[in-house]
C-alpha cells in the first residue's frame, strides 16, 4: 500500500527528533509540515530554513486563512451589532479593523474578537491542526493510500500525554505515531547531538518550549524572560492588542486573561491599556503576590540579552558539538 509519512516540524526539540527518527528508519514519502502561525519567534523562522538545509527530505509550510470568516464578520458587525445597539463608534472601529492581513494569528484573533486563552485554547486547533489536516493529510488521503503522521510528543510532558498510546488509527487510511513517546529530554537533544544538528537557538536564551512567541500557556518565568530578551515580540502584541480591541464587542482585548494577575479585582475598570502585555510582564518581575519587585531576577534580568539561559543546561551539552555550530546556535 503507497504510504506517505508526515512530520510535523515545530521548530522545537521534540518535533526534530522525531524528524530525525523517521530520516534514520529511511521511510518512505517522507516530508516534513510546518504550520506558520505569523506568530512565531524570528530565530525559529530562521531555524526552521536551517533544517530545510540539513534534513534529507522537503519541509512544506502551511498557513492558515481566515479570509471568509473575516468577510462574515464583517456582515454580522454590520448587521447584528447594529441590531443590538451597540454604540457605532464600537461598530465602525470593528469594521475598520475587520480586513485579512494574511498573519494568521492575528486574523484569528480579529475574526474572534478576542485572542485565545489557556481556558479557551482553539488557536492550536485553527492554526495548527486543520492547515496540517487540509491542506496535507486530506489530498493524500486517496483510497488505497496509508497516511502516517509522525508526532513528538512525549509522555513526560503532561497528565494527557501520559496515556496517550504510540500508534492509533484517526480513519480513512490516517494513522498517528509517536516513536518519542517514552523518550526524556536528554534523550531528545542527544539525538541533537548525535545527528550534529543544533537545537533551536531559542533553548539557549531561556525558553522552555517553542511555539508561539509568547504562547498563551506561557508560564510567570518564561513571559519575564521574554519581557527582558525580545521587546520586538513584545511591541507586536501590543500593537495586536489594539487591533484585536477595535475588533471586540467590549473594545478590549488583552493576550492575556488579566485575572491572572492577582493585584486585579472584580471591581477594576481593566482594558488593554491597562492590563495589557506591559502589566503582564510587569507582574512577571514581581515575587508571589505581584506587589513587590525581585530585585535579584530585575538585576540578572538586565543584563539577559548577554547571558546563556537555557532551560535545559544545553550550554554545556553542546561543549561537546562542534565550536562552529556552538556559536551559530548562540549567535
Ligand atoms: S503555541 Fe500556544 S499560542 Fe500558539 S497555537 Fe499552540 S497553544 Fe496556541
């Protein structure tokens, strides 16, 4: 039976060893799929040309389109909002607003009028999971054809994945596998090392995962980190913040729940001037409680931009790899 294998490529660890497991098993119809979510860290654009380079078989990108949603919501601004009275300079603010820009994550969030949540998470479904579904699977997916998606996800990562099994069967010829499933981190950037490729130069100024920059499960200590190393990824959510307010029935919209922070009472009159990405990470810098400042984290924060913080202790695992791929995954 003709079978194509598809990895999908993150940019993150454990999506390139899986990459690396299916090019060392030489399997058949082998490409990898990377979902652009235009919201994605530079380095990681970067990285991902960079495995285009060093892996053996084609990386497809796919994006995905929010144009026709967009254009509904426009019609339902005009139409339903009016209906129900909401105030017309909210109505021609969202329908100044309501256009396509072609950055996926950003349209999302225009079209829903909101940006997703750790509660509310259907970004990795829209972004994510149906480009890949669609645009990849779907047109291989021809009776008589076998589709294998090759997934890295690892057991230790949470509960969910925890049980999830190595192999199952989605239908219609589509079946999932998982062969880093029981693996633990070292195992993932060792197999980095073993096949000479450098990790995602993220992992080496402090982040924890790869994904979105920031993603919205983006925990206290990784958002201050963001917030010292990369004000260009913060100055685009600000200005996403604006523009996702326009589009909002309320006219605010913040990247972050702004309950998260606990010095935010039922009572206060918040909005995404208030409480957007800049109290967020203000809150960040702050101990337990939000109010006070952690000076010692402030100080090392400050100078960041200099420092190596992986989350990983990679520094020292790539002592071992070639100086030159040292400083390139550092650089
Ligand atoms: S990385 Fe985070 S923000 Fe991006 S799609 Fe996944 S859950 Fe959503």
């Amino acid at each position: 039976m003709p079978t194509h294998n598809i990895v999908s490529l993150s940019g993150g660890k454990d999506s390139v060893a899986t990459g690396l497991v299916a090019e060392a098993l030489e399997v058949p119809n082998l490409q990898g799929v990377f979902a652009d979510t235009g919201h994605e860290h530079e380095l990681t654009y970067e990285y991902i040309h960079y495995l285009e380079t060093v892996f053996s078989f084609p990386i497809r990108r796919v994006k995905a389109d929010f144009t026709e949603q967009i254009a509904r919501k426009r019609r339902y601004v005009e139409v339903t909002w009016r209906k129900q009275d909401v105030p017309e300079s909210i109505v021609l603010a969202a329908l100044d607003v309501l256009h396509p820009t072609g950055i996926p994550f950003l349209d999302l969030c225009i079209w829903k009028g909101r940006f997703p949540s750790t509660k509310s998470r259907f970004c990795t479904e829209e972004l994510k999971r149906n480009p890949i579904i669609e645009q990849v699977f779907i047109p291989l997916m021809t009776p008589g054809n076998m589709v294998i998606s090759w997934q890295g996800v690892r057991a230790d990562e949470s509960i969910d994945r925890r049980f999830l099994p190595e192999c199952d069967e989605v239908g219609g010829g589509l079946f999932n596998y998982r062969p880093i499933l029981k693996w633990d981190v070292a195992a993932v950037f060792e197999a980095h090392r073993y096949a000479g490729i450098k990790p995602n130069p993220l992992y080496l100024q402090g982040a924890g995962r790869v994904g979105c920059m920031p993603c919205v499960n983006c925990g206290k200590d990784e958002l201050r980190e963001i917030g010292a190393r990369w004000p260009k990824e913060v100055a685009r959510v600000r200005e996403w913040e604006r523009l996702v307010s326009l589009a909002s029935k309320r006219g605010s919209s913040t990247f972050f729940t702004a309950t998260n922070d606990p010095t935010v009472h039922k009572r206060d009159d918040v909005d995404f001037k208030t409480h957007g990405i800049d109290r967020m990470i203000e809150w960040a810098n702050t101990t337990r409680g939000g109010r006070e400042f952690d000076m010692l984290k402030m100080l090392d924060r400050a100078d960041a931009p200099n420092k190596c913080a992986s989350a990983y202790g990679l520094c020292e695992t790539y002592q071992k790899i070639p100086v030159s791929l040292i400083d390139d995954a550092v650089a």
